[in-house]
C-alpha cells in the first residue's frame, strides 16, 4: 500500500506565474516593519553565526557553491537565522521560495504549493523550495505526506524547528532531510548585528542619529541569550524611549528588555536538558552548579513539586545508603514546598539540593534493585523456601510450610544459619555495599554477619556433639 497523499489533487491546475513564488528580491525594507525584519540579512556575507554550516568546506556552503539544494530540517533556538538561512539558500541556487506555517496554513495550502512546484518545474525547470516553519507542529500522517514528493523531487523540503526533531519528526522524513543544528548566536555576533542596526541609513535606526554606550550594547547582547530578534527588538524600544538623537545607556537597554525571560520550555528539550544538569550536578558533589540549575529551572516556570520528586529519586539513586538521612531531607523538602507554595517553599528545595549534592554518594542500592528486577524477571517461577513460607493454618503446616524456621532474635547472636533464597539462586550477591559514608559501617555489619552465619552453621554440624560457642558483641 502507498503512503498516503494528503497533498495530491485529482486535477493539475495551470502553472502559476512566477510572481506566486518569486525569487526573494532585494526590495526596499518598509519602514514600517519591526526592526528585526528590515535587518534581515540579504546575503550569506550579511548572515552571522553558524560557521559550522557556512564556513569553507562545510555542509551547506559545499551543497550551495555547488548549487544543488536539497532537503533538510533546520534545527535551532529562536532568532538564530533558521528562515533568514532557508531563504538565502533559495536566493543562492536560484529557487522558488514557498513559506509555509504549520500554525497558520492549511492543508489546501500545500496540495497548492506541490501542484504549482511540479507545473514550474516542468515549464521552466526551476525548483520550489518549500520552507515549512515549526514543522514539528505537523502530525505524523501530514509528515509522510511530503515524501513521495520530495522523494520525486517535487519539491525541496527545509523544515524549521526549535524542538528536537529526533521526538518530534518522523524516521522516513530525517533519513531525506538531513537535520543541521543552528546555535545560539554568539555575543560578538549579536554586538555586530545591534552595531549595524544602529548606523544602517537605509535600514535601520541610522537616520535617527541615535547613539548607543558600549555597555549597553554589550547588555542587549548578553541579555539577548542568542536570539537576534530580541536583541534588534529591545534595540528599538530602547530607541523609541530616547528618541531621535538620544543616547542609549544601560537604564534605557534595561528599560527597553523590561525583563530577561529565562530560556525553558517546560514541555520540551529544554525541560529534560535542565533536570538532567540539575541530576547530573547533584551526582557529580557539585553545589554550585545543582543550586543554579534548581534556579534556572524554578525561574523559568517549571512545577517546583516536579524538581522535588526528582530530588527524592536523585536520593535513592545516588545517595542511597551511604547517607539514608537524605531520602528524609529529600521527602522533607517536597512536604516543606506543599505546605509553604512559593517562593518560601523553594528555599527548601534549595536546601535539599545542596544536602543532595554535598552528602557521600553511592548508587549500590540502585544497582542492587536493578540486578533484582533482572533476576525475579528471569526465575518468575522460583518456589519460595518451604522453610520461610507463611503457615496460617494446619493443613499448610502438615504439608511442612515454614518446618524449620528459625527466630532469627532467638538465636545466638540474633543470626540463625538458615537461607532465604530460592535454592538455585543461593549464593547470588545482589547488594554489594560501597566504601563512602554510612555503607561503610553496612559492609562491616554484614561481613559480622556473614561470620555469625557460619559460625551457626558449624554450631548445628557439632551440636550432637554438645560443643557450645560463646556469643560476640554485634559491632
């Protein structure tokens, strides 16, 4: 069976004019537009950032010099040129350049755009680009559809996409449109940019006879976090508060960026890079690093009661017994947060992450369950011990359940030489204790054990003989 074509039309209509998808021309910038979009860069000598893409040699300058665009899925943070480069590659290799939101346009708008691509190609064997913003917005089904027709070469598909498009595109479609990464703009870069926007005549702030301090640049610049729309939006409020020959000192950029919102998306990437920082710190007995993830992640919205049930598995996993007081401080904490709501509560988040991180680490418990889980999944069927079985009536008794048993507190000692494996398991270790904090004393205690087991054991072999053992102090 075929993929299906959501795209396709019964009817080919007549090719468009080219005016429908025309070259993107050099035009006057109006005036009227946002800052941002009249600096858009107008060549790849304009464009900033993203040498790893543009430079010599490199994946899409070489696919650009030698002139053959192809499919691919244009993966970054907001503002780091993802349609500005989409349409310098159409600009580049002479193509047709279709934009197309996966918010905004329908899917009559694309069987459209398929059918006025295949009809230019065929009149004048120019090809359409076909730039798909937020691609990641389409379903699965909708994504297949583009297949054939880029497969058929139709079009050329660049998709854009902040989330990461191993979650959030299809399998078939990466395999035709490689994905490229686009970084977070450098300061530098975004200093050069604010720098051009103010003295661009035909662009920018330059007929303003605006001036900006070079604190201030370097403010936007760092408080732009990447994004070049911000930094030229914050630019021109800042202009619009100083007015037509104004200076525009660090206050006025303060003023004009109001707020730095933290860069987070609770329901993306973003969500489980942090956590992840966060866990990895706390693991790593790095305070430093595990408050400021705890604030980046609290700062930027996320659910503070999320942090604290991470904070009690990161107590289990990586802390376990070689401080069990920091399952308590981890509970704690969650309990202190419902109670008290924030911002109070989140002080005892903080305190928890910063026990967390500077308490001796072990991670044997959590090796010891998951070596437990493996082995009860392979012997599902292992009998348990008659002698350890529970014995509630008379009939299980006369059959021999619990025949055997020994009090464990009324023997020698408190240890009696019995075992509570299966018998094809005995001897099995699953919990080895580590050598940091409280384990230490826990790997004392069961080699003390261990030795009172086998001294039960040779008292058993020797009682008909009557021998006696004097008992020892447990440590």
């Amino acid at each position: 069976m075929s993929d299906p074509d959501l795209f396709g039309d019964e009817a080919a209509a007549p090719a468009p004019p080219e005016a429908s998808a025309a070259r993107p021309a050099q035009d006057a910038p109006d005036r009227g537009a946002p800052l941002a979009a009249r600096m858009r860069p107008r060549s790849l000598e304009e464009f900033r950032g993203q040498e790893h893409l543009l430079g010599p040699g490199k994946a899409v300058r070489a696919m650009l010099d030698a002139g053959l665009p192809g499919s691919m899925i244009l993966w970054g943070p907001p503002g780091s040129g993802k349609t500005t480069l989409a349409r310098l590659i159409a600009r580049e290799t002479d193509a047709s350049f279709v934009s197309f939101s996966a918010v905004t346009d329908g899917i009559g708008r694309v069987r459209e755009v398929v059918r006025e691509a295949a009809e230019r190609l065929r009149a004048t064997g120019r090809r359409t680009i076909l730039f798909v913003d937020e691609i990641h917005r389409f379903n699965k089904a909708q994504q297949d559809a583009f297949l054939p027709h880029v497969e058929a070469g139709t079009i050329i598909l660049i998709g854009a996409t902040t989330e990461n498009p191993s979650f959030e595109v299809v399998r078939p479609l990466l395999s035709r449109a490689p994905v490229s990464v686009l970084n977070p703009l450098s300061r530098e870069d975004l200093e050069s940019i604010l720098r051009e926007a103010l003295t661009s005549v035909e662009r920018g702030l330059g007929d303003l006879g605006m001036h900006a301090d070079d604190e201030a640049l370097v403010f936007l610049a760092e408080a732009a976090d990447g994004d070049a729309r911000r930094a030229l939006g914050a630019l021109e409020a800042a202009g619009a508060l100083v007015g037509a020959g104004g200076q525009v000192d660090v206050d006025a950029a303060r003023e004009a960026l109001q707020y730095r919102f933290a860069t987070y998306d609770k329901g993306g990437e973003e969500h489980y890079n942090l956590i992840s920082a966060l866990h990895k710190a706390v693991r790593g007995s790095d305070p430093d690093g595990a408050l400021y993830w705890l604030a980046r992640m609290i700062e930027g919205g996320e659910d503070p009661l999320f942090v604290a049930r991470r904070l009690v598995r990161m107590a289990s996993e990586d802390i376990g017994l070689a401080d069990p007081q920091a399952l308590t401080v981890a509970v704690a904490a969650r309990d202190a947060f419902h109670f008290l709501g924030s911002p109070e509560g989140e002080l005892a988040l903080a305190e928890a992450t910063l026990y967390l991180a500077t308490a001796p680490k072990s991670n044997r418990a959590y090796q010891a369950w998951s070596a437990a889980v493996a082995l009860a999944r392979e012997t599902p069927g292992e009998a348990v011990p008659l002698h350890i079985r529970n014995a509630p009536t008379s009939l299980m008794r006369d059959l021999g359940y619990a025949k055997g048993y020994r009090y464990d507190p009324l023997e020698r000692d408190g240890v009696a030489a019995q075992t509570y494996l299966p018998e094809s398991l005995l001897g099995r270790t699953l919990y080895r204790p580590g050598r940091f904090g409280h384990e230490k004393t826990v790997a004392a205690r069961l080699a003390w054990w261990a030795e009172r087991r086998r001294e039960a054991e040779a008292r058993d072999r020797n009682a008909s003989e009557g021998e006696e053992d004097r008992g020892e102090e447990e440590p």
